[in-house]
C-alpha cells in the first residue's frame, strides 16, 4: 500500500518540479546560458515524467504548436540532402531544438497555475541585471569585465538590451491594465519601471535590433489598444521617450548614424569589417546560394560549406566564412529552400494569430512574437540561446496561460 501511495505521488512531484525549474531557467537566463542548458535538460526530463507530457500530443495538432515541430522536423530531414559532416549536420539542428519547447510549454502552463510566477521571477530578474548594470556603468572600478562594454555585467549588450526591451514593453502592457482597472499609482509604477528600462537601453547598451523594435512595438500597442484615448496615450509616450532619449543620448546617436555611413560606403572587397556592411555582405551572399537551389535549399549545416564556395577569389568582406547569414529568413532558405521560409514565417504569423486578442496576456504574448521577428530580421535569434529561448519560452508560457484561461471560461459557459 506504501509503495503504491508513493508511486501515485511521482507525478505530481515531477509536475511541481518541472514547474520549478522553468521559473529557474528564466531566472538564470539573463546571466548564464550554461546554467540556463542545465537546467533546460532538467527540465524536459521532468517534464517527460510529468502528467504534462499526456498534454502534448493535443497541443502539436494546433497551428501556434504544430508549426515549431513541424519546422524542426523538416530540419532534421534536412540533414538527408546535405553533403557535410554529420557533426554539422547535428550542430545546425541542434540549434533549432528549443522550437519543439513551444508544444511542450503549452501544455505545460494550460495546466500549471504557475504562469504569472514565472513572468514574475524573470522581470525580477532582469530588474536585478538592470541594477547592476547602472552600477557598473557610473562604478566602473566594480566591473570584473574591464575589456567589455561598461554596463554589461554579464553575457553581451545585445542579449541584454533584448531583454530589458522585453521587460520595458511588458511593463508598459501591465500598465495598460492597472489603468484600465483604475489602479493608477501601480500603473504609473510600472510605467516608470519601463521608462528606466529603456534608458539603460538608450544611453548604456543599445543594440541596434532593440531600439527598431522598441519603435516598432510602440506603434503596435498603439494599434492594438482597444482604447483610442489608452492608445494615443502610449504612441505619446512611447515616441516622446525614444525622441527625447535620442536628442540627449550622444551614444545612441553615434550608434544609429553608423549604420547609414556604414551603408553607405559598403563594397564587398572592402576590408574594414563594419556590422551594417558584413550584413549587407553576408545578406548578398546567401541570395546568391538560395538561388542555386530554392525550392528545398542546400541542407541543413550547410551555411559555412555555401559561404566558404561564395569566398572563394574574394577579398575583404566577400572572403569572410560564417555560419550565420545574420538573417533567419536567410538562414533557414539557405540550408530548407523556400519551403523551410515559409514554414518559419506560418510559425511566426500563426503565433500573432493565437495573440491576437486586446487582453493583457494576448498583448503580451504579441509583444514577445513581435520583439522575436525584428530581431531575426537582423539576425539569427532563433539559433541563439538566449535571444531563442526568450522567444520560445515566452510565446510556450504567456501561450500556455492563455490556453488555460480559455479551457477555464469554456468550463464555466457549460
């Protein structure tokens, strides 16, 4: 009878545990992506042995599900019609592992109550590394890392500027809320949280891919309040901040002017290896290998192998080898064809479809899929751990939540 009441409870231990250590992955994520590996694996072991796991099959047969898994499954396939080492083979598509994450956490958080934990502990989380970071920038004689960027504790300023403009666009969305609900000082706190936010993001680390984001999720809150006065407000706002953090912001504007006078004076054999003119190099590139095979692409790994072809007799940027085009449309064309593009962006558009809504969760999870398609207009965010895990456990958690309020208003109509 012991043994049996103990084995009934394993379930539910590996139902709670699960839960725990995806509020510790999004904890870690801002800090260490070793950490965040380790606990990923943990994760889905727990998972597997969860009543979870019996969930998952219902959430693949959805569109916002089934897209991640069927993209990942036609990476691996992918691997058939490429004609480079196996290693790379498996190296490429273990990059695109944590989209089969997406269905997982779906049924993870359509069942789990713990959700809202989760956002929590990652926005406090990232509220600690906003902290440290203005520390570090005005207290430089703190830093550890003295040959990288001042304000950057941890990992790099594009991972930390996503993040912080994910955490500024969410506040902003709760604000929304506590307004609407006339709770107007929690509202102006989170405001003003965002605000700080984006600061850090204007005058200490700004990546480039996270300012066009932030003004292009400006406009789409404005477009999605339902509120004409709540929306006016925010395209207010929203423009005022970035115009005034602009004008006062020499950084900023030595940053954004780079990229035209880099534009600008870009030629392929030109040596001097700029970030706007190694994209628009790398972008040429891969126009020119999608060509060569378009409808199913070179394979899966087959990025670096199609670049070193393209180097050869080139100078300057055009004799660079990389394995990322910088693009993920690109990148996945390249290796899947135009079939592996369109399936990325059927992911991508079915996940703004399933957010869709005016809700506080929808506008969430919009804000996620918006900030995830900029970023790899620019680059590959889905095969970078910290950029891809923050999409694909943001769209599986606020999804996941979403899910469970639907099944719970469904149950009460009945």
């Amino acid at each position: 009878m012991a043994q049996t009441r103990f084995t009934s409870r394993i379930p539910e231990f590996m139902a709670r545990t699960a839960d725990t250590l995806v509020l510790a992955m999004v904890v870690v994520l801002p800090w260490s992506t070793s950490v965040a590996t380790i606990l990923a694996v943990c994760w889905m072991a727990a998972l597997l042995l969860s009543p979870y796991f019996c969930e998952v099959g219902q959430e693949i047969k959805t569109w916002p599900g089934g897209t991640p898994a069927a993209l990942w499954a036609l990476a691996a396939i992918g691997m058939l019609w490429t004609n480079v080492p196996w290693p790379d083979r498996l190296m490429a598509l273990g990059d695109l592992n944590r989209l089969m994450a997406i269905p997982f956490l779906f049924a993870q958080f359509r069942v789990s109550p713990y959700g809202k934990v989760v956002l929590i502990g990652f926005l406090l989380s990232c509220t600690a590394l906003l902290c440290l970071s203005f520390l570090m920038y005005f207290f430089p004689a703190l830093s550890w890392r003295w040959e990288r960027t001042p304000g950057v504790p941890v990992k790099d300023y594009i991972a930390q500027s996503g993040a912080f403009v994910l955490c500024a666009f969410g506040l902003i969305v709760l604000s929304l809320k506590k307004r609407a609900e006339g709770i107007h000082r929690a509202a102006l706190a989170l405001a003003l949280l965002a605000a700080i936010f984006l600061i850090n993001v204007g005058y200490i680390a700004t990546g480039r891919t996270a300012i066009v984001a932030a003004i292009v999720l400006v406009f789409w809150l404005a477009l999605k309040t339902a509120n004409w006065r709540y929306a006016l407000t925010t395209l207010l706002a929203g423009t005022a901040l970035l115009g005034a953090t602009y004008t006062t912001s020499p950084y900023l504007q030595g940053r954004l002017s780079a990229v035209v006078e880099e534009a600008k004076t870009y030629r392929p054999d030109q040596k001097a290896e700029t970030s706007t003119a190694v994209r628009l190099e790398f972008w040429r590139r891969s126009l020119v290998s999608i060509a060569e095979a378009p409808w199913i692409g070179h394979g899966t790994g087959a990025i670096q192998q199609q670049f070193g072809k393209t180097s050869v007799g080139g100078t300057g940027l055009s004799a660079i080898v990389t394995n990322n085009p910088h693009n993920q449309t690109l990148a996945t064309a390249l290796q899947l064809g135009v079939l592996g593009a369109i399936l990325l962006w059927t992911m991508w558009l079915s996940h703004l479809w399933f957010f869709r809504g005016s809700d506080w969760l929808s506008l969430l999870g919009s804000v996620v899929v918006i900030q995830g398609i900029v970023g790899c207009l620019f680059n590959s965010h889905l095969a970078d751990f910290t950029q891809g895990s923050l999409y694909v456990i943001g769209v599986g958690v606020i999804g996941g939540m979403l899910r469970r309020r639907e099944f719970a208003e469904a149950k009460a109509k009945r």
